[in-house]
C-alpha cells in the first residue's frame, strides 16, 4: 500500500520553508510499510505513542531504517511502561510529572543512558490531558534538571482541537515564552519545542516550534 509521503512532504516542506522546523512522522496509526516509505521520502524522526506495540513494530523495521532513524515517544507515558521506554526511545515528548521523570532517569542510569525528555506543558488547563500547568512546571524545573539521567531538551504541547487560530497563536507563543523564561530563571539551553500536529503546524512553526508532528497530513 503506498502513502503518498513524498508528494505530501514536499507540500508540507513549502509551508514550512521559512522556519528552522523539524518534522516527527507520527506512525502509531500506520504500519512498518508507511514508516518505511517515509524514510525513504527523507524523514528521520518518528513518534509513537504506544510502547509494546511500537517496540514489536520498530523490531520489524529493515536494519537500515532502524539503525538511521530516531524513535520518538509522544503518547502518555505511563510509569510501568517507562522502563520499556528508556530502553527503545531516543526521545520522550510527554514527560508529565517529577515522579516519571525520577523513573526515566533510574532505569536510563540501569542501562547507562542519557535519556533525552521534553516536558509536557498543558498550558490550554485541559482537563482531559496530561502536563504541567505553569506554575507546576516552574516549581518541578529545577528537581528534573537535576536528575543524572535525564537531558531536558525543552517543551512538549497538546493544542486544543478545533480551536482558532488567534486561541493557538496565544498558546504556542506562551509555550515558547515559557520555555524563555525557564531558560533565564535556571541558567539552561532548551532548544526543542515540540508543537503542533496535522491540523495547525503551520501556525506552531510561525509561532517557535522546532518539532512538528505530523501524521494525518503526511500519510493520507
């Protein structure tokens, strides 16, 4: 089956042409086939939300793909699949709380392992999903930069679907004020910000990010 991922990122790459954006090919809904076709359209980076079967299907890849590509994780992140995690991901976007944080840094320091993280900032106070507010983020900063085993490389946000663009403006621009501020308040370099999906990358580029994910658009 193909996917149409060449012509697809080449629409997205003029879109996003005048920012310094990567872009995270979200495969959890698509099979080692469109992973594949993606690397050989030129993407690199992957994201996956469900550790067991991410694993099972990364296992499937031909050794080149695996071995070239990084492997991102984006969904929730529950504490009993953080081992799994640490063992298969190079980078985990959705790091939601001091105590994932501290069971990220112990099983990388088990395997001798830097484990790059960005920290999940809900600043839309969506009930329904996971992250730091705001103010949690800055009084928690400080204790997971500390820990030995963990590389914070910057923010992760979940806009609200459907919302407008004036709303998702002011909240990716607040991320990335955010992200300024933890910067000068704790002496640090954060320079990932991991925003945007199919439905408003755009705007997240214009608006700061350094990582899109994009699933839906690139592999319809």
């Amino acid at each position: 089956m193909g996917y149409n991922v060449e012509k697809n990122l080449k629409l997205i790459q003029e879109e996003i042409a005048p920012y310094n954006v990567n872009i995270v090919a979200v495969t959890k809904y698509f099979d080692e086939d469109a992973i594949v076709e993606a690397y050989d359209a030129g993407l690199r980076c992957f994201g996956e939300s469900r550790v067991i079967e991410a694993s099972e299907k990364i296992e499937r890849l031909p050794d080149y793909v695996k071995e070239g590509s990084e492997f991102h994780f984006i969904g929730h992140l529950q504490s009993n699949k953080a081992k799994r995690a640490v063992e298969r991901f190079d980078v985990i976007h959705s790091v939601d709380s001091v105590k994932l944080a501290e069971k990220i840094s112990e099983y990388a320091f088990e395997i001798g392992k830097i484990q790059n993280i960005l920290l999940q900032l809900n600043n839309a106070c969506e009930v329904q999903k996971s992250g730091f507010s705001k103010e949690e983020i800055f009084d928690c900063f400080g204790q997971i930069k500390n820990l030995p085993n963990v590389k914070v490389l910057g923010l992760m946000n979940m806009a609200p679907l459907g919302e407008e663009e004036k709303k998702l403006r002011e909240l990716f621009s607040d991320v990335r004020k955010t992200r300024d501020s933890l910067e000068i308040e704790f002496n640090c370099k954060l320079p990932e910000l991991s925003m945007g999906m199919s439905q408003d990358y755009v705007i997240a580029a214009q608006e700061g990010a350094t990582m899109l994910r994009i699933g839906r658009r690139l592999f319809s």
